[in-house]
C-alpha cells in the first residue's frame, strides 16, 4: 500500500508540473502574437512629483481622421478614459510603468508599455479588424433534389440558371430554353407551340402564376411572351402532371414571376438586336406594397430587310407584351397578388 501511495502521488507531482509548463507555453504565446509598443518618458530628474500628465491623440491608420471615443484602459484604472470630440485624451497616472490599451470597435487594439517619470505624449493609429465570417448559401430547394426526389418528369429552372443558357439574338426565352431539355421539341419554323412527350401544342397546359395564358408566343414561335426580365422560374411538369393542373394530358408548364422591390426604386431599360425593353419597379409602401411592370416592343424589322428574298424583304413583323405586377403584404402569412399580361402581334 505504501508503494501505491508513493506512486500516484509522484504521478500527481508530474501532472501538475506538467500543466504548469502548458500554462506557462500559453502565456508566452500570448505575449508573443500581441504586439507591446514600449515607451519610456523622462522628466527633469530635479523635479520629481508623484503624479504625471499622459496625453495624446488616436487617429484612423487608413484614413488619418481623428477617432471620437475611443477606449484609452490603463491597468490598475477602474475609472474610463475616452478621447473627446477630437481625439484627445487625458490621464493622470503615478510615477513608473504603466500598460495602456487603446481600443475602438471595428479596429484592432493597440498595446503600450509606458514608463512615465515625466509629463509626455503617446500618440496612436488604429488599424481596422479584418473579420473572417464562414459563408452560407441558402437554398429554397435541394441542389440534388432531381436526385432525391422519387418524382419524375418535372424540370425547374430559375432566372439564375436561364441567364446562364445562350439565348436567340441576346433575348433570354423560356420557350428556347425548353427545347433543350428532353422530350421538348418545337412545332416548326414560322409556327408557335411545343411538342412535350408527342403530344399535340393544344394538349400542353401554359400558365402564369398559375393563371391560363392563351397567346404565349410572338414572332410565329420565335419568342415566347414572357419578359425575361420579370421572370422568376419556371416548373415545367412533362410527367406527373398535379390534379390541380388537370385539363392537359400531355404536360403542364407554370411560369412563375417575379416580384417587385420592397426597399428601392430601380428603373432599367436595353435596346436589343430583337427587342427594346423597360422595366419599372419598387415599392409604393415600403415593406409592404410593390410594384413591378416590364414593356418589350419589337424592332426586329431591320433583320427581315437584310434578306434577299423580296417577299420577306417586304414583311413586317410588330409585337409587344406588357406585365404589370402588384404584391401587398397583409402579414408574414398573408398577402395579395395582382397580375397583368397583355400581349399584340401583327404580321
């Protein structure tokens, strides 16, 4: 029993220096990754006193401004020291060695030994604080969710992955981007509509908002009547079509649109190869009212003067289609959409 008790009890002795070495690492460490500005301050060696002036200014490293309230702590203080409004500061300290802090939200503190045996000045600089944050990426759907999801035959893209997709003479369309995708081929050249899973253009069902669009096309097919600019995604559904999408029985294609600026008016407007556009929004009670509307007009004409054949030299081709959106927020649960699409085609 004796030597057990001896035993351990050298093992206690060992971790206790051991945790004492750590310790003692770890302060070091400490001291060695902040950087302690020393400054030794000397007055007239006649005319000791007790008690000396410290003053000085704190400015912006990057700037040069004067900082207004910053923290000045000096050990042994209870009391806080702060620059005024222009950057001054003023303190009261004993004979000897002093360790000051200078600190500023934002910015990254700067560290001084000051040995004080006379009335002196300590200037600083504060540099800003580099803040490293992790970076997430919030999803409204899973990114493999074609791959989880057991059901088929549905396709969804929003106006991120449309941009991504080269468009017919600069316009994004979701009717072209359609055709890339299997089992969507188009009608033919000069007529509007698509053919999904062989079915007839009359058996597909094309809804905005989940509202039936009738004249979905311009130009005999060329392009859809949807403003890339106000659309938000699309679901395209070729297989399982929902019962609430009854009335097709080839596919069913809902393109959703975007809503207006809640916080900021924005006002855009291009001239294309195709088309001329302008779009409108913001918000008409912030936080609560938005509105949104885009034009696209037509200017297509100039490309049908540049062919050989007279007869399509001759042609005129005019379209135009207007969306007008309105969004009220009753509360986090509730709100009312108001949507508009008025399209003309002439040939």
């Amino acid at each position: 029993m004796l030597f057990e008790f001896q035993h351990s009890h050298k093992i206690r002795i060992y971790f206790l220096i051991a945790f004492g070495i750590l310790l003692t690492i770890g302060h070091l460490n400490a001291h060695a990754q902040t950087e302690i500005t020393t400054v030794k301050i000397q007055g007239d060696p006649e005319r000791k006193k007790a008690k000396y002036v410290l003053t000085g200014k704190v400015t912006d490293k990057l700037t040069g401004e004067l900082i207004s309230g910053a923290a000045v702590h000096v050990d042994g203080f209870f009391t806080g020291i702060n620059t005024d409004s222009y950057g001054m500061y003023l303190a009261y300290l004993d004979s000897g060695r002093h360790r000051i802090v200078f600190r500023e939200f934002g910015k990254k503190a700067q560290y001084f030994i000051v040995e004080l045996y006379g009335d002196g000045i300590v200037d600083t600089e504060l540099d800003n604080l580099s803040f490293e944050l992790e970076t997430f990426i919030v999803r409204e759907e899973e990114k493999d969710r074609n791959i989880k999801n057991p059901i088929t035959g549905i396709v969804k893209m929003n106006i991120e992955d449309i941009n991504l997709i080269p468009a017919l003479m600069g316009e994004p369309d979701v009717f072209n981007i359609l055709q890339t995708i299997p089992g969507v081929t188009s009608v033919g050249e000069g007529s509007s509509g698509l053919n999904i899973r062989g079915g007839q253009a009359d058996q597909n069902l094309i809804l905005m908002n989940e509202a039936i669009v009738l004249s979905n096309s311009h130009a005999l097919g060329f392009l859809s009547a949807f403003n890339g600019d106000v659309v938000r995604n699309f679901t395209l559904y070729k297989g399982t079509v929902p019962s609430n999408f009854g009335g097709r029985s080839a596919a069913a294609l809902n393109i959703e649109m975007r809503k207006g600026d809640f916080e900021k008016w924005d006002f855009t407007g291009s001239l294309g190869t195709a088309v001329s556009k302008i779009l409108i929004e913001g918000p008409i009670l912030p936080e609560k009212t938005s509105l949104i509307a885009g034009l696209r007009k037509s200017n297509s004409n100039w490309m049908l003067q540049k062919v050989d054949e007279p007869d399509v030299r001759n042609s005129n081709i005019k379209f135009h289609d207007i969306y007008l959106g309105l969004n009220h927020k009753f509360s986090q649960k509730h709100s009312l959409d108001f949507s508009l699409l008025n399209t003309g085609d002439y040939f």
